[in-house]
C-alpha cells in the first residue's frame, strides 16, 4: 500500500494514511519518495501484519517489510529534505527510513496501536537533528555512513540509539533521551564507526 510515490520532487503539505492488516511480506508507506524534498506533511500509517517474520533479520530489513510513514533514499550529489512533518507510525512500522538526508524538526509519535519498532531508520549519511521521538519502543537505528545525531528529543522503551553496522564519523551531541521502563540493553550502542563523539 502506497500513499504518495514520487522522486525528485517536492512533497509539501499533504495529509496521508497508508495501513496494512494481516498482509504477510507487504507493507504501507505513507510517502516514498526518493531525492525529494518533503515537508509539513502530516502522515497516519499502521501495519497490523503478525506472520511469524524476525524483524530483526537482515532479510526483513533489507527487503522493506517495515512499514514507513516517509522513505527517501538518495545521494550524495542529491540529499533528501525531511521536516516539519507529523508522522504517526504504528504497529510494525518505522516514522522515517532515509538515506543522504536532512531529516530534522520532525515530530514523530504513536496514537493509534502501540509502536514495536525504530522511529527512525538510518542507511548512512543523514543529518539527524531537533526531531521529537513520542511512545516508540526504540529510538534510532543506524546503519552506514558518518551521520550526526544532534539535539533530538526522545522518548523510548527500550534502546535510544542502536548501530552495529555503521562506519565513518558519527557525531551524538544535545540529545534528551527519556527511557520509560527499566527494561532492554544499552540507551546507546553503537559499533565499529572510525570515531563516535558523544557529547
């Protein structure tokens, strides 16, 4: 299911819900839209699919089986723009997949079914800043190249910050992290980049 497809663009302003109910091996994106430009949107989607997947297999992820309220991958010659949207992400889906991206001043949140996955999806080299992250389970998921992380404002279950496969310089600077249980591993790990400044 797909709200909003289209790339090179820009995306502004538009009231999206894109949702999913029992379809194994499909999912719903609020907004896919690659090297764009994406702005003061305000997007609803929810996945309900419960099919015996591992979401943490790289098999899951690297086919898209998430849902996405906004995915824009791009490049380094041409980045995505991401803010002032509202996305209310559901269920088994994540707010923000993006890779080469300006992603910031977002409010992310969940209001309809409670979330079991990352706000936000990182494939390397995005510019995370002043987003607010609502009742997620987890924070951010980071994966690829040097990507800054600064003056985010989260509210999570369990991890804040999680990247295993991440390389370059990743720079974690004025974030306010707020864990709601006492359960789960490290608020941040991240792994295996050249440098990791956390300040």
């Amino acid at each position: 299911v797909r709200g909003i497809v289209v790339h090179d663009s820009e995306v502004i302003g538009n009231d999206v819900s894109a949702s999913v109910l029992n379809e194994c091996y499909s999912n719903a994106i609020g907004i896919y839209s690659f090297r764009s430009v994406i702005q003061e949107n305000t997007v609803w989607v929810d996945d309900h699919t419960s099919c015996g997947l591992d979401y943490n297999s790289s098999n899951y992820q690297h086919l898209y089986y998430y849902s996405v309220g906004i995915m824009s991958l791009a490049s380094e010659r041409s980045r995505s723009v991401i803010s002032n949207n509202t996305i209310d992400a559901n269920g088994a889906s994540n707010a923000i997949r993006a890779s080469y991206a300006d992603v910031y001043s977002n409010d992310m949140l969940t209001s309809h079914n409670s979330n079991d996955h990352y706000a936000i999806y990182s494939q390397g080299y995005t510019d995370i800043q002043s987003n607010v992250v609502s009742d997620f389970r987890y924070g951010f998921e980071l994966r690829g190249g040097s990507t800054s992380i600064i003056g985010n404002d989260l509210e999570v279950r369990n991890r804040g910050l999680y990247g295993s496969e991440i390389s370059g310089d990743y720079l974690i600077e004025d974030n306010t992290f707020n864990k709601t249980t006492n359960s789960g591993d490290w608020l941040i790990d991240v792994r295996n980049a050249s440098t990791v400044a956390v300040r």
